[in-house]
C-alpha cells in the first residue's frame, strides 16, 4: 500500500510540475505578444511588426504616413467600421480599391489601415455613426506603447485622437541642451 501511495503523490507532483510549467509558459506569450505591441485596443494587439509592415508597404506605393499615425488609424479602424456598419453609411468604394491595387501584396494591417483612411476621407458617417464611434471610442480600453507616444483626446478631427508625444522628445538626437559658456571673473 505505501508504494501505491508514493506512486501516486508522485503522479501529483509531475501533474503540478508540468500544470504550472504550461501555465508560466503560456502567460510568458502573452507578456511577450504585449511587449511586442504597439498597441492594445479592447484585447486585440496590433504589433510593432504590422505597424511597421503597413508602413514600409504604404511608403512603397508613395503614400508616406509616419508610424504614430498607422498606429492612430490602425486603432481607430474597427471603431469606425463597428460605427458605419449599423447604419451601412460606407462600404469599401473607389478611393479604397485604388489604394490597395496601388499596393501588391497588401497585407490584412495595411487594407485596414487603407479603409480607415478612405472611410474618414468619404466623409460619409452620418451623425449617428459619428455618436456611435465617439461612445465606442470613450469606453475603449486602449494602451499604447510609448515608443509611439501615448493617446491624446480632442474635440477636433475626424478620430477625436491622436498617437503622439505630449512634450518634446528631448532624447532626440540634436536636441540636448547646451550650455552657455561662462567667462572667468577677474
């Protein structure tokens, strides 16, 4: 009977060895996709590597728009599109196919990106989707990573945000401040 026992207690801690071992491996992804997130918009992350991506594939096609502003328009892409799929105020037209045949290969990211930008460019939201997008926007739970600044809130524009710094960078190269130089007294 005591070694039925130890065969057992020892089943239990391989089963609490290997449980817990999954579990730390399992949330170190999690810790690890966050880290490598630009940004976290109600638990879907957008990653540095999609942002960078879009914006390597938007430069290709002549269409320069800095990293900060995929992140913002990446972020407010399924906002808007939950806001104008209740009333069907826009669906993907011209300006949105002309963009992505512009774009061989376009990834996922980057058609979302594009339609953001050609459904805010239509300027077709109805002021019920803009009522609609405005809620969902203010309860969204949003992180963003400070590599691309932070989220700032306005009145203005047509996603009531932006992604940017709020003070200068002074890490920046070429901005460190100098010194006024000082002539001896005497």
């Amino acid at each position: 009977m005591k070694a039925s026992s130890a065969l057992s207690a020892r089943r239990l801690a391989t089963t609490v060895v290997v449980g817990l071992s999954a579990v730390t491996l399992l949330s170190g992804c999690g810790f690890g996709a966050r880290q490598q997130a630009a940004a976290i918009v109600n638990g879907e992350v957008i990653s540095q590597a999609e942002v960078q991506q879009t914006a390597q594939q938007l430069h290709d096609a002549k269409l320069d728009f800095p990293e900060n502003v995929v992140v913002t328009a990446l972020i407010a892409a399924p906002l808007l599109q939950e806001a104008v799929a209740k009333s069907g105020s826009w669906q993907p037209d011209e300006t949105y196919a002309n963009a992505v045949a512009a774009i061989p290969g376009a990834t996922d990211t980057t058609k979302e990106f594009i339609s953001a930008v050609a459904l805010i460019q239509s300027q077709r939201m109805t002021p019920a989707d803009v009522a609609t997008y405005r809620s969902e926007l203010k309860s969204a739970d949003i992180s963003v990573n400070p590599r691309y600044g932070k989220v700032i809130h306005s009145n203005d524009g047509p996603v009531y945000f932006t992604v940017g710094q709020t003070t200068p960078n002074w890490i920046a190269p070429g901005t460190a401040p100098t010194a006024t130089p000082t002539t001896p007294a005497g």
